[in-house]
C-alpha cells in the first residue's frame, strides 16, 4: 500500500496548500503552515501553477513544508512542459524531499499565446505517471472527477480514463464534490473498471454562496441544496458542518481520509483538523467498503486502509 495513504492511520486528513502571491497570501500561509505544524495532517500536497507559472514558489514551498517536517505530495503538471523538463523537475521535487508526485494534464494560462498551445493539446497526465515509474522512486497520486472532467465529451469516456490512470498509479485524489453518493458512484464505478486502487475524496469548504457557484461552475460540480441553503443565510458555520459531516460520511463507506483543500485559511483548515481528530483518534479504527461499494460491516481495519484492495 502507499506510504501516503498508510498516514492517515495516523490522521485522518491531508491538506492542500498553494504558492503565496500576495503579502496578504503569504501572512495566510505562514499562518496555515502553523496550524500543519501543530496539528499534522497526514500529508500536506503543493499546488502547481498553469503552464509552470508558479514553479519557483510552488518547489519553494515544497522545501517549507519539508522543513516542517510533514511529508509533501507535489502537484506536477503536463501541459506546457516537454517531457525533458518533466524529468529534470521530477528529479527536483525527489532531491527536495517529497514524498510523491500529483500527476495532472494541467490547464493553459488564460493568455497562453499559438506557440504554446502545442504544449497542452494532446497532452495527458497518464504521460507524467509513466515517466514518473520509469525514472523515480516518488509515489504517483493522480485527479479524480466524481462528476467527470469539464472538458470531457461523455461521463463513460472520462470514466475509462479515469480508470486507467488509477489503475497505474498509487492512488487517486477526487475533485471536491458536495453529495456523498458522487463519491460512493465513483469509486464503484471505476471498481467495475479494474481500478482498484485507494481513492482519497477531496473537500472544500466554501465561504460564500458566490464563491460557492463560481467555483462549482468552474469544476462542473453540482452543490447540494442543504450546503446552498446555508449559505444563501450566511451560515459560514453551518457551511463547515456540512463538509464536516461529508468528511465523516466518506470514512465512514470507506475512505482511507479526506483531503481538504484549505485555500490556505488557518482557521477552517485548523477546525476541520480538530474536528476529525476527535472523531477518529488516533490508530481509531472505522468500517470500510467492500470491493462492489456496498457495506461490509464485519471489516473493521485500522483506518487507512484503501477504499478498495489492490
């Protein structure tokens, strides 16, 4: 099993933290890797800018997190890279000291100019997996859609995809998503596929319905009713007891944790940790899934088991 997954034994939440870009975003930060610092998540995952864009601060923070002593899975993306700077910059983030590689297609700067676009069409994270197995020791997670890519022509081609870039990796990270039964139909659906490999669901937890709407646009994910009713009454605290409750549903079907993608806010990111730490303890154990999706009540492994056997 992944050494990134056997963490959540540990805890039962990793956490996504971004490159600052502001001074405003760096005091965030600084204040987030605190709470890591403190709380320690089972892993902490850096974001990679369109098209290498923010590759000197992305590596800079990979090297920060390091030092704080939290293992990093490092975002890494296709598009706008040949496979020789994929390479070089695989051999970096191992030198750095992660732990894994993210491997993602990446989408084009929103002003990418005709020359590069020969560097995004076509191109597939399935190509920075296969390169990431034949020249590192990294762990290779890739990004799972619940509800299917926003560039995909038909739900069934993207789940074929999907499968097969699960199938040869370590393990999987979804898209944030707002309804339990996007997660459970994913992971069944790719089991039906042959990808059995641990699917870690990814939670965000909005601040505002519009940024709620903006972003679900943006992902092509549907919000739920309950989540959008809370919002629209200005409930920030009710908004984070709905991805709290979603958390706790996703362990218990089965995830081996949750990932949350902090947006680097210290706040929610430390009450979120808390939350599931007072719900599964540590080396706590939970029921997990069996292979078809449907409740296997007599298995109760420690937790960090993954959703789905290899």
């Amino acid at each position: 099993m992944s050494s990134l997954v056997e963490r959540y034994r540990a805890c039962p939440c990793s956490v996504e933290l971004w490159p600052a870009r502001t001074s405003e975003q760096a005091r965030r930060l600084d204040e987030t890797l605190e709470v890591l610092r403190d709380l320690a998540p089972a892993f902490v995952s850096v974001t990679y800018g369109a098209f290498g864009s923010s590759r000197a601060e992305s590596l800079e923070l990979v090297a920060r997190v390091r030092e704080v002593g939290l293992p990093v899975l490092a975002h890494l993306a296709v598009a706008g890279h040949s496979l020789e700077e994929l390479d070089a910059l695989l051999a970096r983030i191992g030198a750095l000291g992660a732990a894994g590689v993210l491997a993602l297609r990446g989408d084009p700067p929103l002003e990418a100019d005709e020359p590069a676009q020969h560097l995004f069409q076509g191109r597939h994270a399935l190509e920075l997996v296969e390169l990431a197995r034949r020249r590192t020791c990294l762990e290779v997670a890739v990004a799972l859609h619940p509800q299917g890519h926003p560039d995909s022509v038909s739900l069934e081609e993207d789940l074929v995809h999907q499968a097969t870039k699960l199938a040869a990796s370590d393990f999987g990270v979804t898209q944030f998503f707002f309804e339990l039964a996007a997660y459970e139909s994913l992971v069944a659906a790719l089991a039906r596929r042959g990808a059995r490999r641990p699917v870690i669901p990814g939670l965000l937890v909005p601040r505002s319905l519009r940024q709620l709407e903006r972003m679900g646009e943006m992902a092509r994910v549907r919000p739920s009713e309950r989540l959008v009713r809370v919002l629209s009454d200005g409930d920030g605290a009710g908004a984070r007891e709905v991805i709290l409750e979603l958390a706790l549903g996703a362990l218990r079907e089965g995830a081996p944790g949750v990932h949350l993608f902090s947006m680097n806010q210290p706040g929610v990111t430390a009450w979120l940790l808390e939350q599931l730490a007072a719900h599964y303890p540590r080396g706590s154990s939970f029921t997990q899934s069996s292979c078809d999706g449907k409740s296997a009540v007599t298995t109760t492994p420690a937790r960090g088991s993954p959703v789905l056997p290899d």
